[in-house]
C-alpha cells in the first residue's frame, strides 16, 4: 500500500526527530552506550517509523508507533518476561509516546528461508509462540490495561457488523452477523482461554537471533481467542511454501507443532483441537480483517474477508 504523504510526514518533521535522537542517546546512556554514526530511518510507513542507530556494541532499532499502535511498548515489556526468551526485553520503552529501543535481533526469518529452502524453523517458532499464548493467560487483564485492542470473541460480531457499514462493494457471499455470532459460540465452546494474539505473525517478524528464534513487531497485536494465529501464520503465509506457490506447503505438520503445547495443558483430544483450529482459522480472517482495517486501504480489507470465505485471496 502506498503510503500517504500527509501522516507520513510527521515521522520526517524535525521536532519529532530531535526529539527521538535526544531520547535514544538518555537510553543508550542508561546502558553507557553511546550513539557512534548517523541514525538512519529506513522504514516509514503511516503509523509507524523504525530508526536504526549505530553503537560501538552493533546496531540497536528504534521503533515509534502512531496511536494506533502505541500499545506495543507496554505490550512488548509485559509479554516479553513471559516468553521465555522468545520475546527481547526492551532496552528502553517509552508507553506513553509509544516509542520502543530494540538490540538488534539478526537476521529475518524472511531472508533465511530463502537460503536454506526450508520452512522447518516454523515448527520450534510455532510450538514457543504457542508457549508464549500460554504463559500470558492469566495476563489479559493487563494487556487490555496497556491498550491492547479487545477482539475476544464475544466482541466480534458487532465489530464485524460496524466493519461491513464502512464497506463499499461488500461480497454478496459474507454471512450476517448472526452466523459469525454462532461461529464465536462453537469456538467458545472449546473451552481454550482468550490471551494475547500477535495477529501479523509471518516470517518479516520472526528473528534468528544467536540460535533462538524470537517474535517481534507486537503492534498489530490483540486480545483474542489464540488460534486465530493461525489464519495468517499458516494459510497466509506457510501454505505459500519456499516459492511463494499458493497450497504448496501441507500444513498439518505445523500445526501439529503449534497445538502440542495445548495437547499439554488442555483435556481435549486432538481431533478437538484440530476442530477448534479450523474453525478459527476462518474466523481468524474475520479479526485480521476488523483488527487491522485502514481507511485509506480498503483493498486489505476485502482481501482479508476472502481469505475467510474462500481460504485464498
């Protein structure tokens, strides 16, 4: 999506850039590191910007978050104690501004794949993610208190339905609210908690750091029913395979990877879990869709209700 020139440029203005380079430098002090080049800002986009600064120990990243994301610093510190080690702790986070300072955390998933023509790294990312869904159960509370968005279950039918009111072109095929209404409840019925969901988990959020593989990028995050992960996670990105070719990839192994941990902690079969996990890959669709509705880009939402009806763009 192109971005707009308009909110774009709050992230170029020279007050807000000062003002971020005085804070990076107080945190680096904090750290008695220093600041040893030129900060550069490689990634712009309308809600958020991502600085990269150069210290004598490596790179550390600087991200700021519009208000609509600025929960991902308080997110990103209360997830990541819980992630055993999944998730970085934060080298310095600002709530309230909405601004985060990341060591960095090498390579993307993103660009490991392509060199090793394997997808099995997914397995050890999907089985800790789940792990870290776990962990974090009892935690809803206060990730609601940190901002993070409410899309559990109960909440979905009306958001679909406020959604849909803001559509033109709407598919003649989406069901009304009373069928995603019934959806909710045969998934509620499975009796797994609603906890924290990271809702854009594909491989440009995945890093291979020292060996470990760790989760970044919390801000399109929510609270939800956990296996709504696994509608962009595996139909919208492992399915694709090495080659980007639509159903390349079978998907049962990774799930499989992703549902041991709740084998563990739950007294459901596997043909439940298995049940309650495609069903919410389609109603996955329906809160990426609420989630992470832009105004000015339509077209993703759209792509995202097909993806719900169709499993497929």
């Amino acid at each position: 999506m192109p971005d707009t020139p308009e909110l774009t440029a709050r992230w170029r203005d020279s007050a807000f850039l000062d003002a971020a380079h005085a804070w990076i430098a107080a945190r680096l002090a904090e750290h008695d590191r220093a600041v040893v080049g030129t900060i550069e800002q490689p990634h712009v986009t309308d809600w958020s910007t991502v600085m990269r600064v150069p210290t004598a120990d490596g790179p550390v990243w600087f991200k700021a978050n519009d208000e609509s994301m600025r929960h991902e610093a308080a997110v990103t510190a209360l997830v990541a104690p819980r992630s055993a080690g999944r998730v970085p702790v934060p080298l310095a986070g600002d709530p309230h501004a909405g601004w985060l300072l990341m060591a960095d955390a090498g390579p993307r998933l993103r660009d490991v794949v392509p060199v090793e023509r394997s997808l099995r790294r997914w397995h050890d990312v999907l089985e800790a993610y789940a792990r870290i869904q776990l962990a974090c159960e009892d935690e809803v509370d206060a990730l609601l208190a940190a901002g993070l968005p409410d899309r559990r279950l109960p909440t979905l039918p009306a958001a679909y339905d406020a959604l849909l009111a803001q559509l033109d072109d709407v598919d003649p095929r989406l069901p009304d609210t009373g069928a995603i209404a019934d959806l909710c409840e045969r998934l509620a019925a499975s009796g797994i908690r609603e906890t924290v969901q990271h809702d854009d988990l594909h491989d440009g959020q995945v890093f291979l750091g020292d060996g470990v593989h760790q989760v970044l990028d919390w801000g399109d995050a929510c609270v939800s029913h956990p296996f709504f992960t696994l509608a962009v996670t595996l139909e919208g990105v492992v399915a694709w395979g090495v080659d980007d070719e639509e159903g390349s990839e079978d998907l049962e192994p990774y799930l499989a990877s992703y549902l041991r941990p709740y084998a563990e902690r739950y007294p459901l079969t596997g043909a439940d879990l298995r049940e309650a996990a495609q069903l919410a890959m389609r109603l996955g669709w329906v809160c990426r869709a609420i989630n992470g509705a832009l105004p000015q880009d339509p077209g993703q939402t759209h792509t995202r209700l097909r993806m719900f009806l169709d499993g497929r763009p």
